[in-house]
C-alpha cells in the first residue's frame, strides 16, 4: 500500500486520474446522495478514501484501456 501512496503522491497525473476514479466509483456507491450532499462528503472524506484504496487505483491505472 505505501507504494501506491507513494506514486500517488510523485506522479500528479496518476494522481488525478486515481482522485477521479476514486469519486466516481464512491458517487456509484452512493446514489441515494443528492448531488450537493455528495460533494460535501467527497470534499471531507476525499483523503481518507484516497488513502484506503490507493491499491485498488493505482491497479485500475494500470489496467486502464490506453
């Protein structure tokens, strides 16, 4: 986990493409949400969620169709 962390935090396009991934699969999981309160939670618990599944986006990085 902490070198997905660590690329996150070297590589500033890997880490958009990992911030977007990341908010639209937690707005998926999310849909009872309007989307004003959705962006107030995403805005507080960005950090967190990016931490937790730094793994998971930097695979789906990986994966991605180029």
């Amino acid at each position: 986990m902490h070198g997905a962390r660590s690329a996150l935090n070297a590589n500033p396009e890997i880490r958009a493409w990992a911030e977007t991934y990341l908010k639209e699969k937690t707005r998926s999981e999310n849909t009872q949400m309007s989307d004003e309160e959705f962006e107030k939670y995403w805005k507080y618990h960005k950090p967190e969620i990016v931490h937790e599944h730094a793994s998971e986006a930097i695979q789906a990085y990986k994966n991605r169709e180029r």
